[in-house]
C-alpha cells in the first residue's frame, strides 16, 4: 500500500513539475486507472500503469482523428507564364 501511494505521489510531483505541456493524451489517465487496476489484480501497479498508458494514448489518437476535419483535395495549380524571347 506504501509503494501505491507513494507511486502516485511521484506521479503528481512529476507532472506538476514538468517544464512543458505534455503531449500525452490520454497517457496520464490510462496510466493511472491501469495502475490501480493492476494494483488491485495483484500487486502489478508499474506494468498495469504502462499497459493504461499505451491503451490511453491509443485511444486518445483514435478520438483525434475522428475529431478532425476531413483533409482538402490539393488545388489544381496553374501552369506557369513561359517568358517571352
């Protein structure tokens, strides 16, 4: 139980200290739901957060790219002017 709550408080130590935005969407909260989980699944907290993490950040760029606009088809370029002489 002390490994947990100390684990968890690393957790929020370190991303509180980060120096930049994390580009981890969904990372964070797979990673600390797998780690419960794992905890409570016996005693797996380290492996349970890394499996939520891969998953969340799985499905965060999944949701991502349903959320995005459709791309433009490319625009017909004209040709370009000759020169003269």
């Amino acid at each position: 139980m002390k490994y947990a709550i100390f684990a968890a408080f690393a957790l929020a130590l370190a991303s509180a200290a980060a120096p930049a935005p994390a580009e981890a969407k969904g990372c964070l909260k797979g990673a600390l739901v797998g780690g419960v989980a794992g905890h409570y699944a016996g005693h797996h907290g380290v492996i349970g957060a890394i499996g939520g993490c891969i998953v969340g950040r799985h499905l965060a760029n999944q949701k991502a790219k349903q959320q995005a606009p459709p791309a433009a088809p490319p625009a017909q370029a004209e040709p370009a002017p000759k020169p003269n002489g």
